[in-house]
C-alpha cells in the first residue's frame, strides 16, 4: 500500500490560500468537530472547519455543497453565491483539511470527518430537516458527496463530474498498478444504497474523468435519476455558461425553487473568530472527554494531592458547576493515557489513579 502522503498530493493538491478570516463577513463559519448531539454552544477550543453558509430568506433547500481538488472556499465563493440566487436555497459549503483555512491533511479519512461535521451542524445547530438538504459534489467533492448519500436520505444529490472509485480513477492511466492506491471513495459500490433523487452531470469533452464513469454510476443507481452529458462539457467548464448544463435540469428535476414559513436561523457563535485558531484548552478537553470517562463506573475519590478535591473535578467535567479551576498539565495527561490506552476497558481504580499528579 502507498503512503497516504503520495496519495493526497495526487488527489488533493491544495492551493494556496485564497480567503482569510476576514474575507466573508457574516458568511464564513467555524464548525466545531464535535458538535453536542442537541446541538447546544460547543466550547471554544474545540477543532473547527470553516465553512461558507450563504443564506436565502425563506428557501425550502439548503445546498451541502463539495468542491473540486483544485479550488478552496474562496476560488469556489462565486459559484456558491451563483447557486445561492440561481435557485434560491441556503448554500452551505465545506472545506478541505489542508485547504484554505482548515488546518490538517487531507484523506478519505478527515474529509469524510469534516462532511460528517457540516451535516451535523446543518441537521442539529441550524435544525435544518434531512429532506430540506440537497448534497452538491464536484469532481473529487463527488466522493463525500456519495458516501453521505449512501447514509442518509436527503432531498437529492448532485454529482458533476463524478467518478467510480480512486482505482478507476487511477486504471485509466497506470492500469494494474491502480492496485496499490488505498480507495477512499469506492463510489461503484456505494450507489446502489443510495435512495435519493441523483443528477448526474458529466460532460462528454471531459478528458481528465472519463464519461464512462458517470456512465456505469448512472445504471448502478435504482432511484429516480437523471444524466445530463453535454458535448462540449469539460471538466473545468464553469456550469454557469450555459443554462442546460447544471440550472434548467436541476430547476425542473427537484422542482426548485420551493419555499417554507420559517427562516434559517444560525447560531452567532458559529461566527465566532475564535475557533479558527484555538486548540483545546485542559478545562475544555475535560469538558469533552471526561463524561465519557465518568460513564465507565462510580468510583469514590478522594482530594487529588490535595489540590483537586471531587467536587472540582466534577465541576471541571462539566457535571456541576465551573469554579476557577486552573488544573496542572499533569492531572490533564494522566486522563490522555486513560483515553488513548483502554477507552472502553478502564477500571475505576485504575482511573482514580492515573488522576493523581505524574512525576516528573
């Protein structure tokens, strides 16, 4: 198998940055990577993504939307707000670890992490419902896109330029030796689990992504589905050119646009700066990750070299209420072990001693 390094340059040559944090006011969110599942204020320190959310007052739909390998949130800005007028839906666009302003790598891996992230938000800090959502792939954004899809049941999913697999993508040009790559997006596989409306888009002037592979996709999916292959399409064409590309089949194929009664309502801390660069502070780790840990078994515990006594590290847990508790690093490393080590098979002696201060 090959690094992952040599995989994600191939896959994901991220450009240099295009925006920063100050280039889309009220526009550019910052996603926690571990929203609470009732969709309360994460606390800051917690790694975030950063997001684009175009609004539009009233829509029915909110667009997740993927972008291609070669662009971050600000080259693709214009298009979402394109999309946004065109079929008046919220657009809420995703970036890439390593892209932009996302700290990280990019694999299968942490790009799913960060898609799994924005639905979260869409779905329990912006209450947005499943059947309001349309998730948006292009190119290698198909792949996210698919997985989702294969998941969970959405109003439709819109694939441009979409792709089988990494092994497909890579047997059109090294044959056998396609083998040695990891397959993050096994799209063949995932399409017969989808249960949505899908739009395929595939040009047939594409010469970096075949139009065999929107193809062989189009007859694996068994919902209602559409495939549009223009001619003159490439792989770069902007979707904007021509009305037939992407606006008059997505217009009549999901019926947009379409309204409700209620606005889309984010939360301001979602605009919140902060959470672009912070990293997790001790009391916000313990926040995080000590109910968990309280949850494997009640133990008695007794004043942690008599600076911590239980009822702090209650509070510190977030199980009562805060005081100014300023814990030293050492307490804080004895809960990683516990974490990192035996997560699920912990006694609660062993905890009550890896509490207790590390020597130095």
């Amino acid at each position: 198998m090959l690094e992952r390094g040599l995989l994600t340059r191939i896959l994901y040559p991220a450009p240099e940055p295009s925006y920063s944090s100050d280039s889309f006011p009220n526009e550019l969110v910052w996603i926690p990577k571990r929203s609470s599942l009732d969709g309360d204020i994460p606390p800051v320190g917690v790694d975030s993504v950063p997001c684009l959310l175009l609004t539009y007052p009233y829509s029915r739909y909110l667009v997740l939307f993927f972008h291609s390998n070669a662009e971050d949130l600000g080259r693709c800005y214009s298009f979402c707000r394109l999309l946004r007028e065109k079929f008046q839906v919220h657009v809420l666009a995703v970036e890439y670890p390593g892209y932009g302003l996302c700290p990280g790598v990019a694999t299968g891996k942490t790009v799913m992490e960060n898609s799994f992230s924005a639905l979260h938000f869409a779905t329990q800090s912006l209450h947005w419902p499943l059947d309001g959502i349309l998730t948006f792939g292009r190119s290698i954004g198909t792949g996210p896109a698919v997985k989702l899809a294969s998941l969970f049941c959405f109003a439709g999913v819109i694939l441009v330029t979409p792709f089988l697999s990494v092994a497909d993508l890579f047997k059109d040009r090294v044959g056998p030796l396609s083998s040695l790559f990891e397959e993050w997006y096994p799209n063949i596989d995932l399409a017969s689990r989808i249960k949505c409306p899908v739009l395929l888009i595939h040009g047939k002037a594409d010469s970096m992504i075949g139009f065999h592979h929107a193809e062989l996709l189009y007859a694996a999916i068994s919902t209602r589905k559409l495939l549009v292959s223009p001619a003159a399409l490439s792989h770069n064409t902007n979707l904007m050119n021509d009305v037939s590309y992407l606006i008059l089949p997505a217009t009549h194929f999901f019926s947009l646009p379409d309204y409700v009664f209620h606005d889309l309502q984010v939360p301001q801390w979602a605009f919140d700066v902060e959470r672009a660069t912070s990293r997790p502070a001790w009391s916000a780790f313990f926040q995080r990750e000590g109910k968990a840990l309280l949850q494997l078994g009640q133990f008695t515990a007794r004043p942690l070299a008599g600076d911590l006594p239980a009822c702090e590290l209650r509070s510190c847990l977030g199980l009562g209420p805060v005081s100014a508790i300023q814990r030293p690093r050492q307490h804080a490393i004895g809960l990683i072990a516990v974490l990192r080590v035996r997560p699920c098979g912990i006694q609660p002696l062993a905890v009550h001693r890896l509490l207790q201060p590390c020597q130095r």
